[in-house]
C-alpha cells in the first residue's frame, strides 16, 4: 500500500511540475517558410489569392484529395473562405478565411481547427526579386494558457514546416510551369 501511495504522489508532483513549467514557456509561436519562384508575383499571388486554385500545390489536398470543400466570397478578396472536411487526421476540419488581402503584395487570413479548437493567423507575403517572386508563408498562434497547448506550441515548427515546405516547392512547380518559366 505505501509503495501505491508513493507512485500516486510521485506521479500528481511530476504533474503539477509540468503544468508550473507549461506556464513558462512561450505563449506564442511562429512558423515560416520562404520559397523564391522563377515567376512574376502576379502568377504566384493568384495561386494563393484564388481558394479554387489551393489543389494545385496545397499539401493537405495532397494528404486527401476527397476532403470536401466549400469555397465562398470572391477570389483576392477580403471574406473569401474556404471549409474543409476529411475523414484523416492529419487534415481534419477546419476553415481559412481571408482578413486583409494587398493585391500581388499581402494576404491576412484567419486559420481555424475545429478539432483542435484553436485559431491562428496565416500570412502571405510577395515579393518581386530579380528571378521573380520570393513568397514567405507562416503561421502565428496563441496558445493562450492551455498547459497542453504550450507544450505542443514547442514542436509546430516540426509539425507545420514540412507541409510548408512542400506546399511551397508545388507552388513553385505550378507558378513557374503557367509562367513558361523553370
């Protein structure tokens, strides 16, 4: 009996421990990826401007190509959304909506988990450089005071970027491909 009340207060101190420590660790997180594409800005930002265009380089639609889509409002445009459904995890439900969009310059847009229960902001950035664009994508989040959320917040640079990454080398693959130029 005294070693079963020894594990009980090991394991409640080691929980309480992780919560106090949660608590110092960032409350907010950032991840971003840059990519430079051999196209003008204006090729680059219609495929992200443009929801009906996210099939062609999204690496979550290549994840599952039988999520189901709803797209509304007006392509380049503030209040353009698009929801998602899918039956895999690693896509799950969710919605992207945009906030500020500045044509061939900026896009703003609110990230939401369903699942998750958790909002965050995406940002577009586009940039002419002398072989053409440099596009920056992230993501910055909250992660309010939820102990878990903190603890996960340690490792989204490790879950997001590589989607980043990809998304960013089709979005190359595709803008530079209607541009004629590779």
């Amino acid at each position: 009996m005294k070693i079963i009340k020894k594990v009980i207060i090991v394991l409640v101190s080691l929980i309480v421990v992780l919560i106090l420590v949660s608590y110092l660790l960032p409350g907010h997180v950032v991840v971003s990826r840059s990519a430079e594409i051999k196209a003008p800005v204006d090729a680059v930002y219609t495929q992200v401007a443009d929801f009906n265009n996210w099939n062609n380089w999204s690496p979550w639609y290549k994840k599952d190509t039988n999520m189901k889509q709803t797209i509304s409002g007006t392509a380049g445009m503030g209040k353009h959304a698009m929801k998602w459904e899918s039956e895999k995890k690693e896509v799950g439900k969710g919605s992207i909506e945009f906030d500020k969009v500045v044509e061939n310059k900026s896009i703003d847009a609110t990230l939401t988990f369903e699942d998750m229960g958790m909002n965050s902001t995406i940002m577009y950035r586009f940039e002419p450089i002398a072989t053409g664009t440099k596009i920056t994508w992230s993501d910055s989040a909250v992660l309010g005071y939820n102990p878990m959320m903190r603890w996960m917040g340690l490792f989204m640079d490790k879950f997001m970027g590589p989607d980043f990454e990809a998304g960013l080398k089709s979005m190359k693959e595709v803008s530079e491909k209607n541009s004629g130029k590779q």
